[in-house]
C-alpha cells in the first residue's frame, strides 16, 4: 500500500509540474510579444513583388507604377486591398515567442514542409516566410524566416498570430481585381427586356382608358 501510494503522489508531482511548465511557457510568450519585434525590418510599402504558394497553387504578384498586378495563375491587375491585407500581417503584427530547435526537429512544428510559403522581394532581395502547424493552445502558428536550412546549425522558430491565415488562404478570385463596370454589365438583357415590357404596357393601359 505504501508503494502505490508514493508512486500517486510522485505521479501527481509530474501533472504538476507538467502544468506549471506549460502555464510558464505561455506566459513567457506574452511577455515577449510586448516586446514589438517583427518578422523582418522592412515596411510594407517596401515590397516590390509577391509570392504564395499553398496546396498545389502559386499565387504570384509584382508591384507596377504602385499598383499590384498578378502575374500567377493568370495575368491581371490584383485587388490591392487583399494584398495590403496580407503584407500589413508580415510586417507589423510582432513575434509572440522564439523557439531554437535542431533543423532535424523542424517537423515538430509542421516546417519541414510547410502548409504554406510566402515569399517576398524588396530592394532586389529575396526573403522567405514559411507556415507551420498551430501551437498548443490553437490561436498561434509556428512559422520560420529562413530557406537556408542546414544540418548542423539551429533554427530558429517563431510564435506568430494565427490571423495570417487570413490573408493566404483566400480563394484565388479574391485575389483579382473587380471592374467597376462588372456591375453595369452583368445583367444587360433582363435590363433592357424589363424597360421594354413597361414601355409596351403603357400604350396598352392608354388605349383601354381611352375605351
């Protein structure tokens, strides 16, 4: 009776301390997300070319005279506020906690291959964000800012706002640019048939007042 008692409460010592460890980890995420730093130094407006790639399909973007033009799946003007969206996330929502993991063990965080890969041009410099699993708590994703990936170094991880995924996993035609003239246009016959059906009623309710 005395060993199954001690082994219940060495047992208990471990949930308990187990708890302690992941109450202290989350904690020290939001101590250090007061701490402002961001994914990369540059401001949003720095960005002269864009690239998504997620399940099978690259989105792919170029800035021309400050407007956004799609250069992939198809060659069309972007709608800028999808890609404002996006790249307002990159670069000023701030990092939540760093984590310092073999590149052996990336897997662990869903990086070693990535759910999605955004990558990102400024001053002819090529920078890279790749999107891992969510953390523990679920409102968190791993992501990493490194392609340069050996065996031997450390890597480091990054805890940043789940809110991201917004901006990448948006369908492909949210992604295009909307005339203004799609409206005007998308309905023309029942237009023109509806003004012609009153235009004809009219004589006819004359003709049978003039009766």
């Amino acid at each position: 009776m005395k060993i199954q008692r001690s082994t219940g409460f060495l047992l208990g010592v471990a949930i308990a301390l187990t708890a302690a460890v992941a109450i202290f980890e989350t904690q020290k995420g939001r101590e250090s997300s007061s701490s402002g730093e961001t994914l990369f130094d540059f401001a949003e407006s720095d960005v002269s070319a864009l690239s998504v790639e997620r399940d099978d399909t690259t989105l792919a973007f170029t800035k021309v005279d400050n407007s956004w033009q799609m250069t992939e799946p198809e060659e069309t003007p972007a709608d800028p506020s999808s890609v404002a969206f996006l790249l307002n996330i990159i670069t000023n929502d701030t990092i939540q906690e760093t984590l310092t993991t073999p590149s052996d063990q990336l897997d662990t965080y869903g990086l070693e291959a990535p759910k999605a890969t955004v990558n990102l041009t400024v001053d002819d410099e090529d920078y890279t964000l790749a999107i891992g699993d969510e953390d523990f708590s679920g409102t968190s994703l791993y992501a990493m800012t490194t392609d340069d990936v050996t065996e031997t170094e450390p890597v480091e991880v990054f805890l940043i706002p789940q809110g991201i995924e917004n901006g990448i996993e948006r369908p492909v035609n949210d992604w295009i640019a909307k005339s203004d003239d799609e409206p005007d246009t998308a309905e023309p016959l029942p237009e023109s048939e509806n003004s012609t059906s009153d235009q004809g009623e009219v004589p006819a309710n004359s003709t049978e007042t003039a009766e």
